[in-house]
C-alpha cells in the first residue's frame, strides 16, 4: 500500500503509526494491521488474524436476532470482543517491532449486530474503553453512528479509503469488497468516488456450508464448484427487492440471514434441518456463489458501465470458484485481488479504519454523503484516550 491520500494542514503531533481492527459480518475473526505515515503514502508494517473463539462466534451470531437477556449478553460479548482486540494489537505491534506508544490511535471498528438505517440506528458490539485500558493507546470507535444520525446509511465508509489508495489516473476503477456481505466502490478520475453495498457475500455461502458439511467455509469454493447452477433458483434469488433499490444502500444480516436462506430454499423442499441431497446440496452452494457474483456484476454493469478493472479485496477474494464466476460475468473487464496493488486482500477492510482513525484524529470527514446518502460530511467515530 503506497498513496498519499487526502492531506489535512498538517498531520497531528504524537506519531504516524496507526492501527485499523475489523471484524466483519463473516465472523471468521479479527484482522489487525498497523499502517504507517511516511513521505511516500501510507505503508503497511505488520498484520495480524485471531479467529473467534467458537463460543464467541455463536454469541455474536445469536445477538443477530431477539432472544432473551441481550444486554447482558452483549455485554460479556463486547468485553470478550475488547480482550481479542488487544491480543490482536499486541500481535501488529510484535510484528512491526513498533511499542504501543509509538501508536497515535487505533481504529476498532467493533462487531455488527444490527444494522438498520431505517430505524435510524446502527449497532456495533465494542468495549473501546477497556480496550484503551488493554493497550494503553487512544481508541477510535463507534465510526458509523455519526453518519446515521446526519440521515445516511451508516455504509459503506471505505470508499474513501479505497480512492486514496486504489484510484488510478485516466479510467475507472471498481473496488469490491466482499466480506458477510459485498459492496463496492466506484473511482472515476476527476470525480469524488461512489459506493453502496450490493448483496450478500460469504455469509450465506458459509451458512449453507456450515449447515450441510459443518465446515465454517467452503475452501477456495471447492466444494460449490462441483455443484451445477440452478437459474430457476438464482432467478428466484435476484427478485429481492434490495438488489432493485437504488443507491445509497447498505446490507447486512439483519436481511441476509438464515431466515432468508430458508425462505428461499422453502419453495424447492430444503431448509436447515436434515441434510440434503449430496449432489442438491452442491448445487445450491454453487447457486449462492453465483448469487453472489452476479448480483455484484450486476451492479457494476449497471452503475460502473465505463470500469476497466474491477479490485477485489475481503474473504470472498480467497474464493477460486467466485473469482472465476466473477471474472465470466464480467467479461472484458480485468478482475484481480487486491494484492497486485499492493495491499492484501485480508487486510484492506483493517487498514481502511487504520485510516478512518487517522481522519478523526485530524479532525477530517470520514464519510462520503454521496456514498451514504447523510446530510454532510462529519468527521466520524468517537474518541477514548488512553490513560
């Protein structure tokens, strides 16, 4: 990763190194990069993953839905969440040779349990003030509330990131990231950059996986490439009303969940309980894959007709059969991972609230109103200094 990005008057005093953590609605984990300011643009130094813990996983996933006791559930979540979170910035910080007072600010993105702009609200599981305690570095969190309360959706906020890091002079870029859910971001030289999320992800290829193979994932998309797609069934899929919303737009499991799957799979005898069909079973993982790579051809098609290339970034990266399914939907337009521009696909979700950290310490806009759809820019996220 090598940009210079947007530039306040001057950097603030107290260092360059900054540390982004995300862990997104895939829920395989925490990942953590610590990034530097130097001359030449933003560097990364170190990266580090922790996956969550299975008991971990499971309250995270169950805090999705309404079930009993939730605050206090969410409670020892959020604390276990902070506890990862310092492991994880111990990690980055071993990894650069860096000591946390070299570190101006880390950048926690927290864990995403609600997301419901139409409601007005969005909710990120954090204990950011025991993590500053942890790590005895400033804290940056609760980066999506402002933009909420200013009428906007909350997400996506990496554009901005990705056009100072991914934009490139003369033709249109086309930033994909594809966590839990997928959404994209559209840099046209000369133009401030676009963005929305456009459907589901990993999250119903690693459900479907989980529920038939009790694999977390299907590795490389392996087992769904041996599946056949099902059109009928896709056609079925493509006729939610989310993916004919103009944007702004954002996702998330709030929509996408197993309640969707089953509703989906209902009409053709399959739902969550007894094991399919071997063969049955494949080809609705590769109907999901599909789902997931047409949805997102679509939308770049539909609102990106002049991109050239097409930079993918996310878990949904490491999918062979997705990124194959990609690269045909999107015929004559180059699909590559990230990684060829430097920055690891498994890292540019953490980076971008490294540098989501760095504009609310220099008191930038973090949010994009075209992307979001809020009323202005706000400088975003919420500051708990360290003792």
């Amino acid at each position: 990763m090598n940009s210079t990005g947007p530039e306040p008057a001057a950097l603030a005093e107290g260092g360059v190194h900054y540390i982004g953590l995300m862990s997104g609605t895939s829920l395989d984990g925490v990942d953590g990069v610590l990034i530097r300011r130097d001359p030449t643009g933003w560097r990364t130094l170190s990266h580090s993953h922790k996956p969550f813990p299975p008991a971990l996983k499971q309250a995270m996933l169950d805090l999705n839905t309404p079930g009993a006791d939730e605050l206090h559930r969410a409670a020892l979540a959020s604390q276990a969440l902070a506890v990862l979170y310092a492991e994880v910035v111990q990690g980055v910080c071993e990894g650069a040779g860096v000591l946390p007072s070299e570190v101006r600010a880390i950048g926690a993105h927290g864990q995403t349990v609600r997301h419901r702009p139409d409601l007005s609200y969005t909710w990120q599981l954090n204990q950011p003030a025991l993590l500053a305690e942890l790590t005895g570095i400033d804290v940056v969190a609760d980066f999506r509330s402002r933009d909420v309360a200013a009428g906007g959706q909350g997400a996506p906020l990496v554009p901005a990131f990705h056009d100072a890091i991914f934009a490139q002079p003369g033709h249109t870029v086309v930033v994909l990231n594809i966590g839990g859910m997928a959404n994209l971001s559209i840099l046209r030289p000369g133009q401030g950059p676009l963005g929305f999320d456009c459907g589901p992800g990993n999250a119903l290829l690693d459900m479907w996986c989980g529920w038939q193979t009790g694999h977390a994932f299907d590795a490389n998309g392996e087992w769904g490439a041996g599946g056949t797609l099902r059109e009928d069934w896709l056609t079925d899929a493509l006729a939610d009303p989310f993916f004919a919303l103009p944007p702004p737009k954002s996702t998330g499991r709030d929509h996408f969940n197993a309640d969707w799957l089953n509703r989906w799979l209902a009409p053709h005898g399959l739902t969550d309980g007894p094991q399919a069909d071997a063969d049955v079973a494949r080809d609705v993982q590769a109907t999901l894959c599909e789902l997931t790579a047409r949805s997102a051809a679509l939308a770049v098609q539909a609102h990106a007709p002049d991109a050239v290339e097409v930079v993918v970034c996310g878990g949904g990266a490491l999918n062979g059969d997705l990124m194959r399914r990609l690269s045909e939907q999107l015929s004559g337009v180059r699909v590559g991972r990230s990684d060829a521009h430097g920055l690891d696909a498994m890292q540019v979700e953490a980076a971008a609230f490294a540098w989501l950290a760095w504009a609310h310490i220099n008191r930038l806009p973090g949010n994009l109103p075209a992307v979001t759809g809020a009323r202005g820019p706000r400088v975003l996220g919420a500051l708990h200094p360290a003792g």
